[in-house]
C-alpha cells in the first residue's frame, strides 16, 4: 500500500476552549491528516471526485446517545470537511454486529440509522452508508494467514483511502478497545463472537487484518470518553476533552493507552500484533501524555476473570446476552429466556464501578463459569476428545525468514540422534528411548499390513506430522515442491493436548510448535524430518524428530517414528521434580510414549483405510449466516450441564442422612442408584465412604449421558 515517505506520527490535543468541532479540525490539521489524503490521491491519480474515501465507526451502542459507540455529530463534521475540501466520493461503512444473533434490529444499515446517521450532513453534504458484510470478493490474505480463505466486503477493498474513527473506552476483557480491535468489526460474519473469538483467535484475526496494511488514518475520539470497569457494555462517559489522532493503527491505539494509565500490552489483541508486527521504528509523538483525570481502568481482577469466563464460546454469547443494558423498546431480543435473564442480572451488574458487593459478585460469577468451561476442558481431553473442536491458526511465524539452507540442515540435526537412538536398546515397552539435555529421544518402529505403493497413495508424508494422536489442529504451509510436483519444504503448526493428557488437571498448556520440514523421496520410502523453531505458548523447548514408511517384503510397509521432545511441565510438576525418583519417571515416560505412538500408528491405519484420522471436529464456518440465534454448542456444552451439576446437588442433599454399614442398594432401569435407607449401626467413616462411592458413580453416570459415552 501506498504510504507517505515520513515516519509514522500520533498527535494528541486536549482543549476545553476549543470545543469539540474545532478541537477535532486543530487535531487533523496537526496531524497533517489533508496531506496524507491528497498525496496518496496524487499518487493515485485520480481526481478529487472520484477519489474513495471510507470512514468506518464505532456503532456499538444498545441504547440512544451511548458513549461507548462513535459520535454521529463528529463522523458527520468529518464527512463536511472532506466536502469542503473537494472529496466528495465518501462512504460511512462498518461490518454487522455480533449482537445480531441474540437482538433484533441489529443490521449495519438500521443502526446506522438509529445512530442518527441520515445519508447527508446538517449542512447539506452526502455521502453513502454500506454495510461490509455485502458484496463479498476474494480478499487475497497471506496464504499464511489465519483469514486465507476469507472475502471482505468490495467498498472495503475499493476505497483509497481507509479512515478508523473510534470512541476512546475501556473494555472488561481486553483492558481497552480502540482501533485495532475495531477492525474484527470490517468482517463479513455476523457471528463474529463464534467465527472471530472462538473458530479462530482474536488476536490472529486483528493481525492478519493489520498486515493488509490498509488502514490510512485513525481518529480516536477521547472529547467525551467512555471509561470505567465495563466500558464496551455500559455508558459511563467522562470529559477528557481530548482526540488523539495517527497514521498508524498500533502506534495510535499505543498512545491511547498510555493516557489511560494502561501498559499497552495489557491487551492480548495488541500484545500480539505488537510483538508480531512491532511498532514503526521510528516515530514521532505531539501532544501531552498525561493520564486522563478521575479516569477509572478495568481491574485486572475483572478482566482476568472475564477472560476465563469467555474462553467458552456459549457462556461468552450468554453473558453478552444476559449481562448487557439493553434498551429493549428498539432492541427486543430474539429469545425470550435471554430476556428474562437479562432483565435479572443486567441492572445487578450495570453499577459494578461504585458497588463493591457487585463488582464481587460478578467476578465471583466469571470465575464460576471459567470452572466450567474447565471441568469441560478437562473432561474432554481425558476421556471425549473427538468433541473437541479443531483449532484453525494461522502459522505462526515468517516463512521469509528461513533459506533453503535452513531447511536442508535439518537432516544433519536429526540423523545424528536417529542413529543414537537407533543403536540403543529396546525397553520393556519395546520403545527405544533416552534423555539428551533434559529432552526426550526415542524411537518407535512397526510394520503394518500394506503394499508399500498402496498405502504412500492413501497416506500422504506431507501430512504425517498433523496425523500424530493427539493433534487439533493448526496450519500447513507447502514452501516448495520438486518436477514431480511433490511437496519438498514445507512449514507448519501444530496444536496438541497436553501431554500426558493428565497433565491438564494440572494446568497443563496444549502443545502449540511451529517446524520447518524437508520431505526426501526415493523408490522404496518417503521420510519427512522437521525441527521446532518456535512455540506459540513456551510450551515446548524441543519438538523434533522425523516420520519414515519404507517398503519391506511385499506387502508390507514399515513405520519408524524419531523425536526430541521437551515440553513446559505445569508449576507442580517443575516444583515436584521427578528426576528424584527416577524409576518412576522412566515408567511414566515409558508408559506414555508407548500409548501416544500405538495411537498415531492407529491413525495411520485409519488414513490408508479411507477413515478419518483427525482427532475433534470441526467448527461449522457458515454458522450465523441465515439468521440463525440459537448457538450450535448450546445444547450440547451448556444446557445439560446444568443436569450434571443439579444431579450432583440433588444427591449430595439427599445423602446426609441415608448412609450406613450395612445399607442395601438397588438399580433403578436407568442405572441410578437408590438407597434402602438408614439402619443402625452406621458410623461416621462408613457414612462418608458410602456416599462418596455413590456421587462419584452419579457424576460419571451423568457425565456419560451428556457425553454419549456408553
């Protein structure tokens, strides 16, 4: 994209005596915002009429006149001065919003006009009003993109010229919310909460949308802000009588922070595309850095627990739902039990910033649903992993900075520990295995029943790796293929659960590495060798290793797996450290890499045999486009749930008094078990064995028939 040759700027300018319009047009003069506009038309060239300017707002609001969306008097006095100036060809667009799955009149176009937009300024200037969910083209992201395959809206891609104008507020997830976060709203989805917060990472979605590098100019609109601990969802303005301007969407959303006292990294949404993308090297700021007076931030007790709570895509789509002020006379709702709950809960938790005992009880609830959204990880990974959903990710990291070098010396870094491990003997287990630097290094071999030629068509080695037991996903990138047209260098990302699975009961990350990988090919085997050369989450130090089928006698094709594993233990385990009791460890390790690798081996197997390999399921990417409300992990994640949990309760309130010695027990046709009653002779440690047995056997009786496990 075009760019002026000057170093990136923000300007900030606060006037009282100003006021609010001539304080905006101070701001865009000494931001040099007409310059920027007319040397990028003339480097266009294009005239003045026919030069596309789009300026997205901020159109979030759920009641008239709110100050958590953009000012309609601002947008509009912007639109008049580009007028005045001769561009006439403007356009006011934004994408449909999320909340348009749970309240009605929630389109582009009819908030829009709610918001008081009228299609022609007081003064008589027009301009179009388009909604970016429309007109949909190929929007040509990096093929290393997490929005690879995704469209953006033609006026997006047709302006010349891309204007952000936000309101400046705070927001109970993310810390703040300014333009960076805004530009998820410019695409298409209408559950954006689903297809942007959950079926991929926010903080991804932003920074793929941030490298287009299409963003011209930001306006962040601080004269009357919105401020406080939930400053997305309630109104609660405060003038600072301040705008803050820049042509850089990072550097300006970084200045913004740092007025409200923030460290700019607090947001995870900004932390990532600062440490991807990083601010300008050089830069200039004007203005006074001063924090805002009597401004009030999000508390980090808030936001963490918010953060646990919305890591559940239902509960996040249920507490926007049931805890959002809602005027419901313009915005009834779609369902009429979310408007009951929210008619409970959303005045109990719209004054948290000046009563303390609801601002506890709110917090108390994020933590209590986040243990939810637990028990549901936890269970899943133990014992329902094809519930799981599937992560799609980006990549993860630049294929640019690796040469061909790069890739070929990978050979020489795994063939050496191949023949070490080689030469080792087998355990018990059969796995041959050693430590090397704290890492792991072993060797696992089986031959299968195929006709080698056979099974190489059935199974691709370029996909041997996201074929491992335990994968959930990530991204596979080809970086060069050989005259066959056979994939040679190759990166990748892979996501796996926490290994030993157990390992989340204690906090145990998933497995998130990005490789470079060479594939070598010759008559009688296929090998692909990879070496980790970043991980996402510091959750693996080592994560190497290579996968080869060779041709044995007829019909039959050998299966070698060598790795060099390393991977983050939880806090308990660094401070348990089991290098103390070494026989333990070498059985748990032993144990562990022998079910992992029968298991891939599985998975092979069911690839040569036309099954699907892959663990989970994938999450539906049209979901929310023909209107619908309901969301399509309720029922299965969140309604029974409530089953489970009152089951529990029923039995635990029932089983104070029933328990003894000698109690007899009895079945009923759906396999719950019911007590005779009391009889004498029971004591306290019978009482308690008893029925500790008898929920145990109730929670897994439950959990079984929410799950569908028999």
């Amino acid at each position: 994209m075009n760019r002026m040759m000057r170093d990136p700027s923000v300007t900030i300018c606060t006037s009282i005596a100003a006021g609010i319009n001539g304080l905006l047009e101070q701001t865009l003069q000494l931001s040099k915002l007409w310059n920027a506009i007319e040397s990028k038309r003339k480097a266009a060239k294009l005239s003045k009429g026919n030069f596309n300017i789009l300026i997205k707002p901020d159109l979030e609001f759920y009641e008239l006149n709110a100050t958590t969306t953009s000012s309609t008097r601002l947008v509009e006095h912007l639109v008049s001065l580009l007028a005045k100036k001769g561009y006439t060809n403007l356009i006011i667009a934004n994408g449909e919003h999320a909340s348009g799955t749970w309240l009605e009149n929630r389109d582009m176009l009819v908030l829009a006009d709610l918001a008081g937009y009228t299609y022609q300024t007081a003064d008589g200037i027009p301009y179009r009003i388009e909604s970016l969910s429309e007109n949909l083209e190929h929007a040509d992201f990096d093929k290393t993109s997490v929005l690879k395959d995704e469209r953006l809206s033609s006026h997006w891609l047709g302006a010349d010229f891309r204007i952000v104008f936000t309101r400046n507020k705070t927001d109970e997830e993310f810390y703040y919310s300014l333009c960076l976060k805004s530009l998820i709203d410019i695409l298409p989805q209408r559950a954006k909460q689903y297809h942007y917060y959950f079926r991929m990472r926010p903080e991804e979605v932003a920074a793929a949308l941030l490298q287009r590098d299409e963003i011209d100019f930001c306006i962040i609109d601080a004269y009357e802000s919105n401020h406080g601990m939930q400053g997305t969802r309630h109104g609660k303005s405060l003038f600072t009588n301040t705008f803050i301007a820049g042509d850089n969407v990072l550097l300006t959303d970084w200045v913004a922070a740092l007025k409200m006292g923030l460290d700019p990294y607090c947001s995870s949404i900004n932390s990532y595309s600062l440490k991807k993308i990083d601010l300008p090297s050089k830069y200039k700021i004007q203005g006074d850095l001063t924090v805002y007076e009597n401004w009030q931030n999000v508390p980090k007790l808030l936001a963490e627990s918010t953060q646990a709570r919305n890591k559940n895509p239902v509960i996040r789509r249920l507490s926007s739902a049931w805890l959002q002020q809602v005027d419901t006379d313009i915005f009834p709702f779609k369902n009429v039990a979310d408007a009951q709950i929210n008619k409970f809960l959303s005045p109990i938790t719209k004054n948290i910033d000046t009563h303390p005992l609801a601002y506890s009880s709110l917090v108390a609830l994020n933590y209590a649903l986040g243990g939810i959204q637990q028990f549901i990880e936890g269970w899943q990974t133990l014992y329902d992993k094809e519930k799981i959903y599937r992560q799609h990710t980006e990549l993860g990291f630049d294929i640019n900075d690796f040469t061909p070098p790069d890739f070929e010396n990978i050979e020489n870094y795994i063939l050496p520990l191949a023949q070490l491990v080689t030469c080792t003997p087998a355990d018990t287990n059969g796995i041959k295995w050693r430590y090397i630097d704290g890492s792991v290094l072993f060797e696992y071999t089986r031959t299968l029943p195929y006709d080698y030629k056979f099974f190489i068509t059935k199974v691709d080695i370029a996909q041997a790796v996201q074929y491992m037991f335990d994968n959930i996903g990530g991204a596979r990138i080809p970086v060069k293929t050989n005259e066959a047209q056979e994939i040679i260098y190759q990166a990748e990302r892979d996501i796996y659960l926490p290994q030993p699975n157990w390992m989340v009961l204690f906090g145990g990350k998933p497995i998130d590495v990005c490789k470079i990988e060479i594939i070598r090919y010759n008559a009688t085997s296929q090998t692909i060798l990879w070496r980790t050369v970043k991980s996402i989450n510091q959750s693996a130090e080592f994560d190497d290793g290579l996968v080869s089928f060779t041709a044995k006698q007829k019909g039959i094709t050998e299966i070698k797996i060598v790795a060099r594993q390393k991977f983050t233990l939880p806090l308990f385990w660094q401070v348990f450290n089991m290098d103390y009791l070494p026989a333990m460890k070498d059985a748990l390790v032993s144990d562990s890499y022998l079910r992992f690798f029968t298991r891939t081996i599985s998975n092979f197997e069911a690839a040569c045999e036309g099954r699907n390999p892959r663990l989970g399921k994938t999450a539906d990417p049209m979901w929310g486009e023909k209107g619908e409300h309901n969301h399509p992990l309720e029922a299965e994640q969140f309604k029974n749930l409530f089953a489970v949990f009152s089951g529990i309760a029923e039995k635990f309130m029932r089983g104070q008094n029933r328990f003894s010695k000698n109690s007899s027990l009895q079945k009923d046709k759906d396999g719950y078990i019911h007590f005779e009653g009391n009889k004498k002779g029971s004591n306290a440690t019978d009482a308690v064995r008893s029925f500790v047995t008898d929920v145990s056997e109730a929670i897994q009786k439950d959990v079984k028939y929410i799950t569908g496990i028999k």
